[in-house]
C-alpha cells in the first residue's frame, strides 16, 4: 500500500506552509506595523508658528536639521539639542533677529530673542539709571531691525558769581586845587551768587535751568572828591605886573624842536627855550599875555609873535619853555586861563 509515504509527504507540506505563513506575516509586520512603531508624532513650534510632524530622527537637533533649522548662539531652543525624542513631545525654538543698539556713544548689531526693550537690556547687562533716556520704553515690544536708543542722562548745580559794578560818587572839594581829585573812598564791587541745574545727556549740555540768586557782598560805592579852589597864579621870573585888558579859556599846546630856528608869522626866529607862543587872533601880535595852567595853577607870562595854531578850539600854542614852566609838557594839550595883559 502507498498510503503511508503519501501521509509523510503530506505533513512535510503542512510544515513547510506554517513557515511561509511566518515569514509573510513577517513581511506584512515590517511593511506595515514596524514603520508606525519607529516614526514619532512631536509637535514643532518655530517663533510661535505650531506644527505637528512624523519623524523617525532620534534626537531633537536631529529633527531641526530635518526641517532645515540651523541654530544660531543666540537662539533660544527647548529641550536641548541633544535631547532624545519622545512621542509627543514638543520642541519650541525662538529664533534670534537682528537689533540695533545705542549705547555709551556706540552702536552695535546684536542678535537676540528678547520680546521688549527691557528684556534686551536685561540680556545684555545693559544698566539704566532712573534719569536716563530709554527709546522705544522699556515696555515696548521689538520688531525685527528695531533701534534702541539708550540716552545717559545727567545733573549738575553750577553756581557762578557775578560781580555787581560799584557807582562813583563826585563830591566838590574847596580845599583841593580846581581840576586835581582824590579817592577819599575806593569802590569795590559786590558780588551776587547765582544757582543753575544743568542737565547733560550724553555728555553734552542739553538745559541749564536757573534755581536762585542771592547776593552775597554789596557793592562800596566810590567817593572822589574834585577840587574847585581857584589857585592864586604862581608868577614866574619872567612875569611883570600889569592890568588884565582881556580874558579867554580855552585849550593850549605847545611846540618846540620841529620848529627851532624857523621864522615866525611876524618875523622873529623861533626859539623853543624862550618864553614865547603864538595866537590864532592877529590883534595879539606882539603883546603880553599871563597864561594859567588850570590843571596845576602855574602861570607864565609870554610874548605873542607867532601866529596860530589852526585847530579848532586851541586859544594858545606855548613854546617848550612855557610849557615846561606850567607843568604842561607831559599831558601835550590843557586847559587855560589867557589874560592880556596892557
């Protein structure tokens, strides 16, 4: 009978379908269910934008990179790059944009993740003081490319003094020759304090606002007395008595080596060194006359043979010699009194 070889050859066959079963199952595992096993749901928030992705990376950096994420040093990434994956989980990166800072009289370009002003400065270790400048405020959110402005301010009170100019006071004085003064008082100014606050921003001066002004010494009003007493004439050697036809005041000047040896107006040859002078009014020629200096109250008596001078308001130009005689030399030009003598 064939019976029992076919009964073997039919559980080889039975036995060798079980095994290809396996090995379909197998395939229909990883074709199917292995992949979902292996793949990850994470949810991906970039910059506050969520999205949900399925990745089979195993860490976090792996995944940025996957997306084409590439992190700078400023960026703010959570978890860590090197962190494994877990279904589910959520990754959050804020990237760094750039801003402009102005600070301490530099400007830099920083890249940051600060959300407002404050938070910025904060990152940067940058200190503000209650009087400074902060623009945008420090409340502000920043958009990208923003400029922040960052002002030093500071105050200062300046006090300053003022002088307070003195009055001079004139007081006649009998017993002083006319014209001659003396300071019987010496002024001396006062002076006032004045208070300013001075605002600085940046260094340079941006207000000066005035606080006060007080005064801390008066001022000592000058007191100088001028003389009026009318000197008696100081007669010289060369004086004669004689009676006073004429008088006239007015300005004298006197002349001398420019002129030495040359003719005069009427003749005579010019001799600084002696008592001589000339008159603008021809009707003097040749007569005598006493003039005063009023400064010094010093008189001469000289010889009019010269005509002139020709400036307006001189009355009298003396030879060096009668200059010399009234104290008239130094000041040039002086007052005088002419009397003319008969």
């Amino acid at each position: 009978m064939a019976l029992p070889g076919w009964c073997s050859k039919l559980k080889g066959m039975q036995a060798m379908g079980k095994g290809m079963l396996i090995v379909f199952l197998l395939i229909i595992f990883f074709l199917a269910v292995y992949p979902q096993v292996i793949t990850k749901q994470v949810v991906l928030v970039v910059d506050g934008k969520t999205g949900q992705i399925s990745t089979r990376a195993e860490t976090v950096g792996q995944v940025l990179a996957e997306g084409g994420f590439y992190l700078r040093e400023s960026d703010l990434l959570t978890p860590t790059e090197e962190t494994r994956l877990k279904r589910g989980m959520e990754i959050r990166l804020q990237r760094a944009v750039p801003l402009f800072l102005q600070v301490d009289g530099r400007t830099s370009l920083v890249y940051s993740t600060a959300a407002t002003t404050a938070e910025l400065l904060s990152e940067l270790g940058v200190s503000v003081g209650q009087s400074d400048r902060v623009v945008p405020g420090l409340n502000q959110q920043l958009a990208e490319g923003a400029k922040v402005h960052v002002s030093r301010v500071r105050k200062e009170i300046l006090r300053e003094e003022v002088a307070i100019p003195f009055k001079t006071q004139h007081v006649n004085d009998p017993e002083l020759a006319n014209g001659r003064r003396r300071v019987v008082v010496a002024g001396k100014p006062g002076t006032i304090e004045r208070s300013y606050e001075l605002v600085y921003v940046d260094g340079q001066e941006e207000e000066r606002n005035f606080i006060e002004e007080k005064r801390v010494s008066e001022p000592v009003n000058s007191v100088v007395h001028v003389g009026t007493k009318q000197a008696a004439p100081v007669i010289t050697a060369s004086a004669r008595d004689g009676r006073v036809s004429k008088v006239i005041e007015g300005l004298a000047s006197w002349y001398g080596a420019a002129f030495q040896g040359n003719r005069t107006a009427y003749g005579d040859i010019f001799d600084k060194n002696k008592l001589t002078a000339a008159s603008p009014s021809r009707e003097m020629a040749g007569k005598m006359v006493r003039v005063t200096y009023l400064r010094t109250g010093r008189s001469v008596d000289v010889l009019i043979n010269d005509y002139g001078p020709h400036i307006p308001g001189r009355v009298i130009d003396l030879s060096m010699a009668a200059a010399r005689v009234i104290g008239m030399l130094s000041s040039g030009v002086g007052k005088v009194r002419v009397e003319v003598l008969e």
